[in-house]
C-alpha cells in the first residue's frame, strides 16, 4: 500500500469516526458505557467533589441534588443542536421541577462567562408559543468537568441520575422531546 492510500484510508477512518461520534451535529441520541474506571461508568454519580461554577460567581456542589432526579446538560452557545433542546429544557423545568427534577446546564463555551452570560440574558426561546429565558441553573464547564463526568464526544450531551445517584441515561447528540420525556417520567 503507498503512502497516498494509507493517508486516504486514514482520513476515511476518521471521517467515519467523526459521524459516528455526533460530532456533526447529529439528530439521532447515542447510549455509550463511561470509561471505564470513572465513577460514572459504574453507574453512581461523579464524585460529590465536582464542583461548578455558576454565572454570578457562586459554586454548586453536584452532590447537594441527591434524592432529586437530575439532568446534567453539556452544551455551548454556538451548538444548533443544543439551541433546539434548549426550549424542551425549559419546558421541562416548568412542568417536573416542581416534582423534583432539576436541570444543570453545563456551557463548554471557551470563552466562559463573557460569552455564555449575554446569551442566557438576551436570548428567549419559544416554550409552547410564549418567548421564554433559560430557567435553570446555566454553570461553567471545561474539559475537566466533563472529564468527571465520563468525558465528552459530541454536544449537546446529557447524564441522567436518579434520585439515589445513580447514572440511569447518557444521551449523546439531540434526542427526540418525547424520549426524553419519557426518560425523566420514568424516574419521577
């Protein structure tokens, strides 16, 4: 084989690689194993040491959600697929918060803050025909967050834990509103 066609081959590999991972925005939701080792690729939640970043400034600790179902939500500014999911959030919020769900949605934004605070501030989404903000706690992530958490190889990410802790779904890439529904009614 030449160089030119283990290079081609190559390059074909990782193409396939690519769309397979969701990294191209992908509209069907993938379930894959954490790696293995972590905490999460046992089923438990991240260590109770993961701490976040909110937008003012102030820190959450992951664990302070237990007995709670919790949907950990990586995403960014400049992800379409996340900006899709992003009313489905909020409109789970207003109908299973008050049942103990909550919502974290995680920015993986480069720039932090300076970019991931006006969007949150500015930007409204259509909820069921009424222009709404994002109503969940929006915090500040970067790879070793994610890293905590099992990694990540596409956005929008999300971990589903249940109320005792444990990792029940990790959707990678834009899962369908009525899967997801049915996820979070599940754990309820």
């Amino acid at each position: 084989m030449t160089i030119r066609m283990k290079n081609a081959s190559l390059l074909s590999f990782a193409a396939a690689l690519f769309l397979l991972a969701g990294l191209g925005g992908c509209k069907r939701s993938a379930e894959i194993p954490a790696a293995s080792g972590s905490s999460v690729a046992a089923g438990l939640a991240p260590e109770a040491s993961v701490v976040l970043t909110k937008l003012d400034g102030t820190t959450t600790a992951v664990d302070q959600y237990k007995g709670k179902v919790v949907l950990v939500n990586f995403w960014a500014t400049w992800c379409d697929p996340c900006k899709i999911e992003i009313p489905w959030l909020i409109d789970f919020n207003n109908k299973y918060g008050p049942k103990g769900l909550v919502i974290l949605g995680v920015s993986m934004d480069d720039e932090g803050r300076k970019v991931v605070e006006p969007f949150v501030n500015n930007q409204n989404f259509d909820v069921n025909g009424h222009q709404e903000k994002m109503n969940y706690p929006i915090l500040l992530g970067d790879d070793k967050v994610a890293d905590k958490f099992g990694g990540l190889i596409g956005m929008p990410t999300s971990f589903l834990f249940s109320r005792d802790g444990k990792k029940v779904k990790t959707v990678i890439g834009l899962i369908s509103y009525d899967e997801l529904d049915k996820a979070l009614q599940a754990q309820l």
